[in-house]
C-alpha cells in the first residue's frame, strides 16, 4: 500500500508543478532555457533503459532507452537552432561515459573478471555530462552573449 501512496504524493507533486503560472518556473521563460526539454528527454531515456535492463527479453526496451539517453539531449538543440550545442552535446553524452568508465577501471583494483569500476564510472560520467548539457547549454541562442553561464560547485571545509 506504500508504494501507491508516494505514487500518488509523486503525481501530486508533478501536477502542482505543471499547472503552476509560468512566472513561478524560475525564469524559464524569461531566459530562453529549455533544460527542463532536455531533463525530461533524459528521465524518459533512463526509465526505458533501466526499465528493459530489468525485464526480459526486453532488449529493444533497453536500447532506445540507451538512444534517448545519447541522442535526446542532441536533437531538442537542433530543434531549439542550436547545432552547435547539439554537436557539443553529443560529445558530452559519448565522451562523458567513456572517460568515466576508463576512470573507473583505473581505480578499481578488484581483480575480477567484471569489476564494478567502469560501470560506476560509465554512469557517473553519463550523469556529469547531462548535467553540463541542461546546465550549461540549454539555452536559446538569442540570449545576451554577455553574460555566461557557468557551473560550479562548492565545499565548505
């Protein structure tokens, strides 16, 4: 019965968010950013992906998951004018999970036939690349060349 419950708090959620005024969307509208395009692209391709990855014989589920995941970020660029960033995109989204993964295979020091290394870093290289695409490069290109975007993290020590 839980599983139901966050279900519905989950859709509940969804819903307020979708039928909010557009002035309540942190300046999506004002800006030209269509990250949330982008985002939205990548958690349909990653819940394809698991989702075939779990079931059987499911393969073709798994792989256009996996086409979404690489190619969804890309096209919603062009569809916006912007090849470049869609260009760069791809190279995030291919190049991303490769760095990643030969990462992860050099720290990992399991001496397994399959260390979990690549994969972890495969993923987390993924996830670093979709975030500097809805980040960094999702936004229209009309926008005030003046002003850059950068992204940044932080620590407190």
């Amino acid at each position: 019965m839980r599983p139901r419950r966050s279900l519905a708090a989950v859709a509940a959620a969804a819903s307020v968010l979708a039928l909010a005024p557009p002035a309540a969307h942190a300046g999506i509208d004002d800006e030209g950013w269509y990250g949330y395009q982008v985002l939205g692209a990548d958690l349909v391709g990653w819940g394809l992906f698991v989702g075939g990855a779990s079931a059987r014989k499911r393969d073709e589920v798994m792989f256009a998951g996996f086409g979404l995941i690489i190619l969804g970020g890309p096209i919603i660029h062009a569809l916006h004018g912007n090849y470049l960033r869609g260009g760069l995109s791809v190279g995030l989204r291919v190049g991303g999970p490769v760095l990643g993964g030969v990462i992860g295979l050099a720290l990992d020091d399991s001496k397994s036939f399959l260390p979990a290394g690549p994969f972890i870093g495969a993923f987390v290289g993924s996830l670093a690349a979709s975030v500097v695409d809805i980040v960094v490069l999702a936004y229209d290109k009309d926008e005030d060349p003046s002003a850059p975007r950068v992204l940044s993290f932080g620590g407190h020590f």
